[in-house]
C-alpha cells in the first residue's frame, strides 16, 4: 500500500520509521498469538528449529547486530549453541559444520547477495536454511525452505532502525517457541515482557527532545565516538556506533568494555565521547570502572542505565524491561542521538553517502 511508505508530517524516513517501533512490536505480538493467547508458529519451522543441534546465522550491516542477540535467546531460552557469521565471509571461509546444522538468514531485504551467496552455499550442499525477513516473497525468502516475516512494514531509509527492533523481537519468539517445544522450561512470559518493552519504546520516543540535547552535547565537536557494553550491552554498542557513523560520518566503533585497555584507549582523548551501555545488573560495576577508565584519560562519557541499574548522574535511564530485551529499549536512544546528529551536520539523513538500501552485488 502506498499510503503506508508516505512520509507524512515526518520530515524524514528514518525518524518516521524510530516512531513506528512500538506499533511494530505491538504488531508482531499479534502476529505470532495464536488463539489461546500464547505464540505460535508453522510446524515445519519448529521443526527445523528442534532438529538442529546448531543454528548459524547469517547476515549482514544491522542485521547481523541483531543475529548477535539472537544467538543469546537460541542459547539461553532454547538451549540450541548458535554461531553468528558475516555473510561476506562465511560462503568464501566456510567453518566447520555440525552435524545437524540449521542455517538462518536475517536479512530486512531479503536481496542482500552477499547474504544469498551463503544460501545457495548450504543448498547445494543439502542443509535446511529459514529466513527471516521483512518482505515476503524476496530472493532469499524464495529460495530458503522456510520464511518468518518481520511484519515491520517498508523500510525505506537506509539507515534499518525498526527493522532492527522487529528482528530481535522475532528471534526472540522464535526461540521461545523453540524452547517450549524442547520441553525447556519457560524462563518469563515473553508475550508480557515484549509489551511491557514496546511501552518502554514509546516511552522513549517520547523523550526526543532530551536526545536531541545529548547528540548536540557530546557529538556537536567531535570526529569520533566510542560505544560500550557488556553482553546484551555489546551487542546493541556496534548496532549504536554503526548507526552513528553511517548517517553523521562521524568515526564510531562498538566494542566490549573490557577490550578498552587493550588498544581503543589509545584514541581517548580530552572530550572524546564514549556511550557506555550498563542496562545488564550483572556487568554494571565492570562496564562503569571502563567509564572511570576512561573518564580519567578526559572522555566524556554519557551513561545508558536502567531502572534498577542506575546510578546518580548517568544521562539516560531507560524504563525497566527483562534484562534480555533491554536492546529493544537501549537501541532507540542511539537512534535518535544519531539522527541528531545526522540532521545538526546537515547531512542526507535517508540517503547517506555511498551507500544502499539493499546491496544486490557481493
Ligand atoms: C545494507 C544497508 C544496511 C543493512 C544491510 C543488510 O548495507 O545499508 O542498513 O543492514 O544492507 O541488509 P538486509 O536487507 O540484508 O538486512
């Protein structure tokens, strides 16, 4: 449907696609609820999930973000070991297999060749593949032996934000169906969590203002910045510091707390940025004694907590999720910080330079 791709008021895709994020997971709750109340999926794709003694998923840009939380859900919930790869790498340095592998695509697309490439790969080679993707009957969708749609509606500014969001919630249930099938004991109810996290989403989109105050306050000067996290925190630091510099150009790099000390410290100078993520109880005092760390070298460092994990003086308290859906709330500050700071530089929010939508060449 046309009307649904019009900008509307928004003077930009992007921002117009961060808002949508709560409706999308509100969508895919629906989506996926069967007439009981509790998530469902087609047979065949249970199937495929409880046969396989490991997943390998597969994707590329944002996506692949995504796949990194999915691995923990596989992991965690259902028990299945999960390896995340780069599609560019994978078909061309293939690991070593298991057994019984199932392959899973992330793709928002479902036309990124590099991604294809892999699949074709796996085919031919006799292995079950599932994609996950946003637009139903895509290539990869089409040649894949089982689709899971993101219902997140089109995407069209380059820079993925609610298709992002959407791939984790997916993951997330299909992990869920995974481990009740597996007979894996219901660690929470992820049809309450996962509202209880799009109202936590709106809630931040709410606070837009705010982030337009600390993408002016921390990125106004800068030539770089720096995210980041622990576990779950981890994951979404590369998704924040991706977003960041394919919008504003600015120099961003994610990476684990605790790999500081062994060379990015270096860059750390007198005002230098650093987002540090500290959603995670459990990693809270490791990823704050990284801030003192580099605070004591002159960073500038803004603290994403939430409620629960704060602390007096950190810039931005998310609401209170479960602690494994915290990057659908942590992901949506660094949206908009980016946007910001895309929009202040007076760059091409939607179409940033050099790249594409989706990349249909290896
Ligand atoms: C391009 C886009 C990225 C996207 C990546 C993977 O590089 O610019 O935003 O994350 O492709 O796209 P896909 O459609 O496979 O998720």
């Amino acid at each position: 449907d046309a009307s649904d791709i019009e900008k509307g008021t928004y003077p930009h895709y992007m921002l117009k696609e961060i808002d949508e994020q709560p409706a999308v997971l509100r969508k895919i709750i629906q989506a996926y609820q069967g007439p009981d109340g509790n998530l469902q999926l087609e047979d065949e794709t249970i199937g495929a999930l409880t046969r396989a003694d490991r997943i390998y998923i597969i994707a590329a840009g944002t996506s692949s973000h995504a796949g990194l939380v999915g691995k923990e859900y596989f992991e965690k919930l259902a028990g299945i070991p999960t390896e995340v790869h780069i599609s560019s790498e994978f078909g061309y340095n293939m690991p070593l297999l298991s057994e019984r592998p199932l392959f899973i695509f992330i793709s928002q697309s479902g036309e990124t060749a590099d991604s294809r490439q892999v699949l074709v790969k796996v085919k031919e080679m006799g292995h079950p593949s599932l994609t996950v993707t946003n637009v139903a009957g895509s290539t990869l969708s089409r040649e894949s032996d089982y689709t899971v749609l993101l219902h997140a509606g089109p995407e069209i500014a380059v820079a993925s934000t609610k298709a992002y969001t959407a791939q984790i919630a997916v993951l997330a249930i299909l992990a869920s169906c995974a481990a009740e099938v597996k007979g894996h004991p219901a660690q929470f109810d992820l049809v309450h969590e996962l509202g209880i996290a799009a109202t936590a989403v709106e809630t931040m989109i709410d606070r837009k203002e705010e982030m337009e105050t600390i993408s002016f306050d921390f990125l106004e000067m800068t030539r770089n910045a720096f995210f980041i996290g622990r576990g779950m925190d981890y994951h979404v630091s590369l998704e924040g510091a991706l977003k960041l510099k394919e919008i504003s150009y600015i120099q961003a790099e994610g990476f684990a707390g605790g790999e500081l000390k062994h060379g990015t410290i270096a860059l750390i100078e007198e005002g230098t940025p650093v987002f540090a993520l500290a959603t995670q109880a459990a990693v809270s005092a490791n990823i704050r004694g990284n801030v003192k760390e580099v605070t004591a070298r002159g960073a500038k460092a803004c603290i994403l907590s939430m409620e629960g994990t704060e602390e007096a003086g950190d810039r931005i308290v998310i609401p209170a999720v479960h602690p494994m859906l915290t990057p659908l709330v942590s992901v949506i500050p660094l949206q908009l910080i980016s946007y910001y700071a895309s929009l202040h530089r007076g760059c091409d929010v939607d179409q940033p330079r050099n790249l594409a939508k989706s990349v249909t060449v290896e």
